[in-house]
C-alpha cells in the first residue's frame, strides 16, 4: 500500500464514509438518534473524560457528522473538523475558544452583510472587539494589530463582490502578530481555493451555500489546519491551560495538532449548543459528492454572465474577478485559476430604480436572500443583505444603492443570458 | 527515516507488529495524555507496561508499575516515553542496554530529539518522534474519525464496529501518508526554530 494522494473529487465522494459497520448501508444512514447507549459505567467514564473516541450525545457528536466533519477536513487539507448549526455558529465557535472579554480581532472590511453585524453587535456584547480593516490594503492589518489582538478574520472569496483576498499576504501579518488566520471559504469552496495551502490556520464555511449546494439545509463549519502552535505565552488558555471543564485537561498537549477542533467541540458545541441536525448533515454530504462538478458548472455559468452584463448598453459596471479587465483579475488567476466563484455584483445607469425593476421582470433568477444555490439568485444587498449598514459602510463593503448581488446557478448560460436580456431590455 | 513526516506504512507496520509497550513516564492521573494512551492501547490488547519510578508497589489499570525499563521481566517490542523532549536521551540509552533490544522507540506528541533518534536507529531500532500511537492507531483504523478527525484514509470496506478489547484492522487506504502537508510544515519550523 503505497501512499499516494486521491483527487479532490475521489475525497468529495469518499471522505469520512464508509459502508456502516452494523448493516453494510453503502450511503452514510442518518443516525437520527440524541443519544448513544455505554457498553458500562466505565466506557461512560472514558467518554466523557475524553480518553475513548465514541459517541454520547449528539449535541457534542454524531456519526452522520462526524462523517460531515471528515469530509470537509479532507477537502480542505485540515486535521480535523466541527460541523454546527449555521455559518454564524461557526464564528462564534471558533472565536470563544480564542477571545477572552476585551480582546480584539482584526477583520476584513469587506464581510458576508450578516457577519458584519454579528462582529459589530453581538460580539461586542460579549466583550469581543472587532477592528477593522481593509483587505485590499495589507499594511491596514498590520497597523491595526495590538497587544490584544488574537485573531484575523477574512473572506477568501468576499461578499457580495466576489472580490478575492491576497491570503498569503494576510497569513505573513497573522503569522508575524503572532495570532491565527481564520478564513471564511464559502463562497470559494475549497474546489476552487484551499486557504490551508495559503497560510490560513483556521477554514469555516457556511455548509448553506456552495458545499451543500442545493438551498435546503442551514450549516456551519470549522476546520483545523493544524498549524498553529497554541502553547506559547499564555495567549490561548482556552487550548494551553488545564481546563476545569474536564478535571484539567490541556488540550493541546493532549491532542496536539487537531486540538482546536476539539476545543470547538468539547468547550464550544458542548456548552453553546449550535448542533447541527444529522439530517442536515446528510442532504450536505450528499450535496458535497457532486460540489467538483457543480463548482466548474456554476464558475463557467458566472464568467458567461458577467461578460454579458459587461457588454449591455444598460450597465454600468460589473465586479467580478473572472473577467480580465477587473481589479481583483491578478488576484484570481493565482488563488482561483479554476473560476473565480459564481457570486458577483453588477450596477445599472438607471441606479437603484432599474435595479428594482430588473429584479421584478426576471423569471428563472429567484429574488432571496442566500447564495451558492443550483438556482440563480438575484438580490439587491442595499435593502436587504446589508441593510443594517450605514450608507458608507455599505459603499465600502461593496453594496452601494445602485448595486444588484447575482449568485449564478448551474442551469444552462443561455437560458441564464435570455433572462436577463429581456429583463434589462424591456 | 525522514521524521518529519513519516508515511503510514511505516507506522501502520508498527502498530500491527509490536506486542509489548512500556510506557515510559506513564501516570495513575486519569487526565494526563499518558494515561489516556495507556488504557487506549491495553484496551486494543497490547501489553502495556507502566514505568515510572514514583509510582513502584502501586498499579495503573492492573498493571504493576516498574522504576525502570531493566526492571521489566519480559522483551518489550516498543518504548513509549511520555517525557519532554530533554530528558529523552537518558531514556534511549537505557533502552539501548537492554536484551534483547526493543523493536521500536517512540516519543510523544512534543517530544523530539534527533541525536537520540540517529543513536536508536544506527541499531536498527525503528524510531517515531512526535506523534501519539493512540492517536495514529485510531486514525489509521479510522476510529477517530468520530471526532471529526481527518483519518486521512478512505475504504470501501465494511469494517466491523468496533468494541472494548478488539483489535483494529489497521489496513484503509492511505491519503498521502504522514500528518497534513499544512501541518507537517509547521510542525517542521517549529523544530527548526527551537
């Protein structure tokens, strides 16, 4: 048995599972179940304190997402993964283990409208300090870091823009302050970029988008790189210190290079509670068996349509990185060369009027609030996405009045085109 | 042998061969690593030995401690040692006096120390540094992989579930062998810098 490395789309398909031990179901079974019986007192007791690998409770485990949290892993080139209940779990999860009250994170000014709000609002009610900073400004990171910084937050593939992010040059200034990396891989999947491969310490995904795939189940994400060395200073106690949670365990001297991931188990799932349905887990892994062949299809699909819309009397600009002429084009050629995503904004002359009359006349894109969908969505970001910002803030994250959000779907381009011409032209 | 990542055959052939591990270092606290290694790998039928001189006349799990590894009665296949990377020499020294010799020596998540390594290997004793073999034994059987951990194998194969006391098989198919490219980097230049 030689050691040598499946394809991502092998790993797609076979990551996490295999037939189940007890009925030989080829398909991973939803183990629709809240809890799993000890063999006896003893097991119960290993499992608990963590010294056995087993299942006790699905808010803390469950095989059908451990099976989630593998294949993920796997995609991303991680050690190890946490599935949770949303995208927005995921951030909570991963920043608990690394802020205490009145620590500061730096991130990307140019966020998913909801994280933004997350970051500003409820994080600040836990004491949780958000700076931020603007990914197409490198030295803006690096001025932003103190002595109280633990973390850098970025986008690979940002929202609602599809603007890219020079990750590697974001990871030497996380690497330098000496705090980990966490990028936000939704809108990407780990099919068109590994943020691993680029430096980053920590993945998470919202499950809802691209992964899953197909706009019907709600999940989250984290994946541990492996990577970063919790032990130093005193700076991370939540994985360096003996946790009263569990009678004074260290954690990462006890699970080493996959211990955040384990941290965001037993200290966050365990105690916050976001878990993930198993039955979601199962429509997500299905939806992951195909994510190569959708991702081609929906990046092939978004370049067809953007170059379209550059070419329409009507509109005024089109932002996305696939096209030659844009900004980020470098950018995506290096960290994208498969496709640069399928979200991406365009404005129309007629501002924001035309951009609410395109969105009534369309027939095949669907008017809601959600991306990475095999349907294409349209959505105007101004009223809706990132409603909650001011007006400047919604010009520096990319969601200005006159803005329309297209997230293109798998179905056929021309049909997609068609659409759109007769709703811009009429 | 290239310790900075060391292919699954390599560690999938030790943990299929040896019978025997003492436990150097080995400790009666049940929060310790070393113990949850220790009740892990006497529950997958090896035979574990603890060793640790502040424990004699007292047992962990059944199993009598000993002060030292020539105080154990029988050949041990492997050396496990639970100790900080600057007290490993002493331990592969004593290791290298006994008859016959042990098969394996491996030092645990943390611990590293290359001149030890050469001193074992110029004897032909296989050496893993750095690495936990509950952890690679759960991995490479995939009994970790329900914490979510990348197993980094892949099989088509119905295994049977896995209960108290039963060996693994140990034979999934490897994905690139070794840790995570990502991680074996960093594990790289964190021992190059220290």
């Amino acid at each position: 048995m030689s050691d040598r490395l499946p394809g991502f789309s092998t790993l797609a398909v076979h990551a996490g599972a295999q037939p189940d031990p007890t009925t030989g179901a080829r398909a991973t079974p939803i183990y629709q179940t809240t809890s799993f019986v000890f063999n006896d007192a003893d097991h119960a007791a290993s499992l608990f304190g963590l010294q056995a690998f087993g299942n006790i409770y699905t808010r803390i485990g469950n095989p059908t997402n451990a099976v989630l949290e593998e294949r993920v892993a796997a995609l991303e080139g991680g050690t190890a993964a946490l599935a949770v209940a949303s995208g927005h779990a995921a951030q909570v999860v991963v920043l608990q283990q690394l802020l205490q009250p009145g620590d500061e994170f730096i991130a990307a000014r140019k966020l998913y409208g909801g994280s933004i709000n997350q970051f500003t609002h409820a994080f600040k009610s836990f004491g949780w300090n958000v700076v931020w900073a603007d990914p197409d400004d490198i030295a803006s990171f690096e001025r932003a870091v103190t002595p109280r910084t633990k973390a850098i937050f970025i986008e690979s593939i940002a929202n609602p823009a599809g603007s890219i992010t020079d990750i590697e040059a974001i990871s030497t200034v996380a690497r330098k302050a000496g705090v980990p990396l966490i990028v936000d891989n939704t809108l990407a999947s780990p099919y068109l970029i590994r943020p691993i491969d680029h430096g980053a310490d920590i993945v998470v995904h919202s499950l809802t988008k691209f992964l899953g795939g197909h706009g019907n189940s709600i999940g989250g994400i984290i994946v541990d790189a492996g990577t970063f060395d919790w032990s130093t200073g005193g700076k991370y106690p939540m994985l360096s210190e003996p946790r009263p949670e569990y009678h004074g365990i260290r954690l990462q001297e006890t699970f080493g290079n996959f211990a955040f991931a384990i941290a965001c188990r037993v200290l966050g799932l365990r105690d916050l509670g976001p878990a993930l349905s198993p039955f979601n887990a199962f429509m997500i892994l299905t939806g992951i068996e195909t994510l190569p062949l959708r991702m081609q299809k929906h990046c092939d699909n978004a370049k067809a349509v953007a170059e379209f819309l550059a070419g329409h009397p009507a509109v005024a600009a089109v932002n996305y990185a696939g096209l030659a002429s844009d900004k980020y084009n470098q950018l995506a050629r290096k960290y994208a060369p498969k496709g640069a995503g399928a979200v991406f904004t365009f404005s129309l002359k007629g501002g924001y009027d035309a951009g609410v009359s395109l969105v009534s006349k369309l027939q095949l894109f669907s008017h809601l609030a959600n991306v990475g969908d095999t349907r294409s969505l349209v959505i105007h970001p101004a009223s809706t996405t990132h409603s909650q910002l001011d007006d400047a803030a919604k010009v520096k994250s990319g969601a200005g009045p006159d803005v329309v959000r297209l997230s293109i779907g798998i179905e056929d381009k021309e049909d997609l085109i068609a659409d759109l011409e007769q709703a811009l032209g009429a | 042998m290239n310790h900075d990542a060391y292919p699954d055959d390599y560690i999938r052939a030790i943990l299929n061969s040896v019978k025997s591990i003492a436990m150097v270092g080995a400790s009666p606290l049940n929060v310790r690593p070393s113990y949850f290694a220790f009740k892990y790998l006497a529950q997958r039928s090896y035979d574990m030995i603890p060793v640790n001189p502040g424990h004699v006349g007292k047992e962990l799990l059944g199993k009598p401690f000993v002060a030292s590894l020539s105080d154990i009665d029988r050949p041990i296949d492997m050396i496990d040692i639970f100790r900080n990377s600057s007290h490993i020499m002493p331990v592969v020294e004593e290791a290298l006096t006994l008859d016959p010799l042990p098969k394996v020596i491996w030092m645990q998540l943390g611990a590293r120390d290359d001149a030890a390594a050469l001193k074992a290997e110029s004897v032909g004793i296989k050496v893993v540094m750095n690495r936990c073999p509950k952890i690679e034994y759960g991995r490479l059987s995939s009994e970790i992989s329900w914490m979510g951990v990348n197993s980094r194998t892949l099989s088509s194969k119905r295994a049977p579930a896995p209960t108290q006391g039963m060996r693994l098989s140990l034979n999934r198919m490897s994905v690139g062998g070794g840790d995570t490219a990502a991680s074996d980097r960093a594990a790289k230049n964190k021992s190059e810098q220290s």
